[in-house]
C-alpha cells in the first residue's frame, strides 16, 4: 500500500477534520497550528522535526496508550525502550 499524504492521515485520524461541513475549516486550521507547535518545539529540542513526525508513525499503538512519552524532548528514549531507530538528523 502507498504510503498516505498527511491530509489523508489526518482525516484517517479523526473524521471531524475532513473537509465539508460548517466546522471543517476552523477544525483544520487547529490542526495545521498543532503540528506547527509540534514543528517548533521539536526544532527547539534539537530534533529534526520531519525525522521526529516520521518517527512518531512507527509506535502507534504506543503513542496512543502514552502520549507524553512522545514529545520531541523526549521521544528518542522511547523509541530506544521499544527498540526503534531513532534519526538524530
């Protein structure tokens, strides 16, 4: 299977950010702000930010069951725990 673009994983994710509807664009636009903020913290942590969003679809039914061991400060230790590759790029 081809791997998906991020708008398709989003709208994989949660339905409420298809497009369509009343809500659709003010539900995409705290989408686009989330990952900006993801973006910027994990380019302040040192990590690179394409690397660590990348690396977050590997574990996901980990990253479900404990999200804070998954910010960009911190994710590197919990892909060593679970025995990931981890990109320092």
């Amino acid at each position: 299977m081809p791997p998906r673009s991020l708008p398709q994983q989003s709208a994989a994710l949660s339905p409420e950010f298809s497009s369509g509807g009343g809500r659709g664009v003010d539900q995409r636009s705290q989408l686009g702000d989330l990952f900006m903020s993801l973006i910027h913290t994990a380019e302040l942590c040192g990590a690179n930010p394409f690397g660590y969003l990348t690396e977050l679809q590997t574990p996901a039914g980990e990253l479900a069951n404990n999200p804070a061991e998954w910010m960009p400060w911190n994710y590197r230790e919990a892909l060593d725990q679970i025995g990931a590759v981890v990109d320092s790029g």
